[in-house]
C-alpha cells in the first residue's frame, strides 16, 4: 500500500514508539506494531490496537496515574 502522507513510500509492517500526553497523565508504549512507510516513516496503528492504546490513556487518566512508560504487549482475549 502507498503511503497516504507522502505518496512516495510503501507500507510495511514494523512497530513504533506510541506517546501521549493527556491531561496530568503521560503515556508512551513501546514497540506498537504498525504499518510504517519506508520512506518517510509514518506510522499507521491498526484500529483495534489504538483503542487499547485509548483505553490505557483513560485509565491513567481516571486513576491519576502522572506516567506509564511500557512496552507492547495485547491484551488477553
């Protein structure tokens, strides 16, 4: 797949560093699996993987956690 960004790069699976910063609470996982152009290295995280991502964003948020610094790992079916 063309890389939406900058039209030139192919995407190809690989992993990047996720991070947000979210009121008090700091986030960053590492090692996210995504779709990453290897040309100018955006990357793409499956939806299903950004929403365990949002969910440990708002449980850091909602437990007054200041930071989580971990790497991947998905959650138990």
């Amino acid at each position: 797949m063309i890389c939406p960004i900058c039209g030139q790069g192919n995407l190809k699976a690989g992993t990047t560093t996720f991070a947000a910063d979210a009121d008090a609470a700091v986030v960053v996982v590492r090692n996210v699996p995504a779709d990453v152009c290897d040309v100018c290295g955006e990357a793409f995280i499956d939806d299903t993987i950004a929403e365990e991502l949002e969910g440990l964003v708002m449980e850091a948020k909602q437990t007054g956690t200041e930071s989580i610094v971990r790497h991947y790992q998905p959650l138990a079916s």
